[in-house]
C-alpha cells in the first residue's frame, strides 16, 4: 500500500503560555512512501517523528494537510478503520492474557463480514506466531517473555490483521545491543516476507541506516533529506544531516577554499575546484583519515584506541569545531602512539564541504 502525505502539518498548543502561541511538532512535511517498502524517519528527540506516525495512524489529526492510502483520502478516517498495525516503544501487551490471546485480541474485535471463528483465529495467530517465531511461546504470559520475545509478540498482534500499513514507534529502544542487532534483522526478514509497507521510528541512526530501504531525516519538524542510506550518508545535503549519520560522528574543522585549493588552519589539505570561494566547514568522516609521515594535515596525538579491527586515532587540531577528532584505521596500520604529532592525508570521497553561513553542502571537485 503507497501511503502519500501532502502539506502535512501538526501544531499544539503550548503549555504554561496564555497568549495563545502554538508549536509546530510537523511543519508542512511531504512525502511518498513506495509500496511494499521500508522507510525509516529518522531524528533526534522532539524532531517530530512520533507526531508523524500518529498523524498516519489516525491517532492524532493533522492541523492541514492530507493523507493517502493509495488513492484513497484517509486523513479524517478513523484509526480501526485505516488498516493499520501499530507497534509501540513500550509493546503495550496485556499481562494477564497468554501470547495467544494477545495475538488474537485484534481479531475478536473484527465484525460483520470479516468476523472469524475461533478455529480462524487460531489458525491466523499460529501462521504469525510461526513468521516470528514464537509458536512456542503461546501459552506463556507476557512477563514469562525477554524483552525481544514480548517485541515479537507485539509485532505478531500488529501483522495478524495483514494491515495496510504497519508502523513502528522506537521498538527496539528497550532492548540490549546485541538484542537489538538481532530483533532490527528479524523485523527486516517479516517485512520482507509480507511485503506490508512499514514506517519505523527511530533516533539511532546505525538502526535506521540498516534495515531502511529509505530514511527521512527530520529537524524541528521539517523534512531535511529523504533518500537511501547510504545516498544520504555519502551526500548529505547539510551540516546538520551530516553530523547526524555517523559512528564516530564526523568531524568538523573551519576551513576555507582559496587558490584552487581547500584549506584547513593553514594547511592546504586537498585540490580543490568548485565556483564557492570563502570560509567553509569541512567535514571529514572518521575514515576518510590516512596516516602518513608527509600527510598534509598534522594534529595533536592525544591516545591510540585498539578497537580489535580498527583503530581509533585520537588526537586534536586548532581548526576542529569540537576538542576530539577520531580517525578510524585499520588495525595494520601501525601508530606510534609515543608520539606528540600525528599527519594524515584525506580521502577525498570522505570529506564533505559546507557553506559557513548557511550550512548547505558545497559542491566541489576534490583530489
């Protein structure tokens, strides 16, 4: 199912103040959702995500704006009514019923030509129950479950229905890393196989990158860059974006393009033709780093870090926007990690240039 969103806008009133001024939690946010596709909004906290999600599912009402399921109009329909399966932060399971009967809440709801009998529920909860894999948990309680078998049965109440459209609101935020690693592969593997087009929620931007056929970066409301992952982490179209996506984030240094060349202090770090001129931020993604004893960028050694694979290079410059730069390298690349100084050359496909004053991405033909 394509789900559309045109214009869409959602304004709350704002607490403690009389004068009747308002805050826009979605600010004119357009976009199309591919059927049968994966699409993750990704953001920090209070960016709109969630307001987003629930204006989707019905539970909350756009301010303006427009909703399409399909070709079908669906922004004043009721959330029963839409199609919808909604998997939420918290799984919201009911602790006195089974798994079971969990999973066949949302079925004893159904009624005239869709009402089912109890030999159809039950062959629908088990046919679910097997896709996640907790068949054999159907007679336990909810807190007879972990955390990752009590988010599957969550998803089983969600996708019995077959929705149109299933949305997940940070499901995994409860979750323990590598539980959270597997469950992120589990939900990729069930939307693939139901091919329900699906919306996920998150602030982790290594969990959206991952399982997400598309991301939507979102700020203050507003739509910042929709595209696929990696399209994104490659180009992002600002500083904002670019600092968002990133394990280590990216560093940033004040630099400036002059002469044909990119500047960073007073080192000319990289070759540099594009028709910008002037002051710039340079962004330089932690691998985009090589040490070398003649590299045109020198830091300050601060400590090496042994990552088992990698190598995290800590160390610091006058030009850098933070106090920390970390350099991620391969494990046989040797460091003297005694030393005061450290030089490295930069991968040109890793650094990334921004006006200074407004943030856009600068293009330039780096070398």
């Amino acid at each position: 199912m394509k789900v559309v969103l045109q214009d869409l806008t959602k304004k709350f009133r704002a607490r403690g103040k009389k004068d009747g001024s308002e805050v826009i939690a979605v600010n004119s946010f357009s976009f199309e959702i591919p059927d049968g596709k994966l699409v993750g909004l990704l953001g920090p906290s209070g960016c709109g995500k969630s307001t987003t999600l629930n204006l989707i599912s019905g539970l909350l009402k756009p301010t303006s704006g427009k909703i399409f399921f399909g070709d079908d109009d669906v922004t004043e329909l009721e959330p029963e009514k839409r199609g919808v399966g909604l998997v939420f932060q918290n799984y919201a399971l009911y602790p006195h019923l089974t798994v079971f009967q969990n999973i066949i809440f949302p079925l004893q709801n159904l009624k005239g030509a869709q009402k089912l009998t109890k030999d159809e529920m039950r062959e629908k909860a088990y046919k679910i129950a097997s896709l996640v894999q907790i068949d054999e948990l159907m007679d336990r309680k909810p807190s007879e479950l972990s955390g990752g078998q009590q988010q599957r049965v969550a998803i089983a109440r969600a996708l019995v229905k077959m929705p149109k459209v299933l949305l997940l609101d940070e499901p995994l935020s409860n979750l323990d890393a590598r539980l959270r690693l597997h469950t992120r592969e589990e939900i990729k593997r069930i939307q693939k196989e139901t091919g329900i087009t699906t919306v996920f929620v998150t602030h982790d931007q290594e969990e959206a990158m991952s399982i997400s056929d598309m991301i939507v970066v979102m700020k203050d409301g507003v739509i910042q860059q929709i595209g696929a992952p990696q399209q994104v982490y490659e180009r992002p179209v600002n500083l904002f974006v670019a600092k968002f996506l990133g394990t280590p984030p990216i560093n940033v240094f004040k630099g400036e393009i002059r002469d044909g060349g990119l500047y960073i202090g007073a080192q000319r770090v990289l070759e540099a033709e594009s028709s910008f001129s002037g002051a710039c931020f340079v962004g330089v993604r932690p691998e985009g780093f090589v040490p070398c004893d003649g590299g045109k960028l020198e830091c300050d050694l601060s400590r090496v870090e042994i990552m088992g694979r990698d190598v995290s290079v800590v160390c610091a410059n006058p030009s850098c926007t933070s106090p920390v730069i970390r350099a991620v390298i391969s494990s046989d690349t040797s460091i003297n990690a005694c030393s005061e100084k450290v030089r490295f050359d930069l991968k040109p496909q890793k650094v990334h240039i921004f006006d200074s004053k407004n943030e856009i991405r600068i293009d330039a033909d780096l070398k």
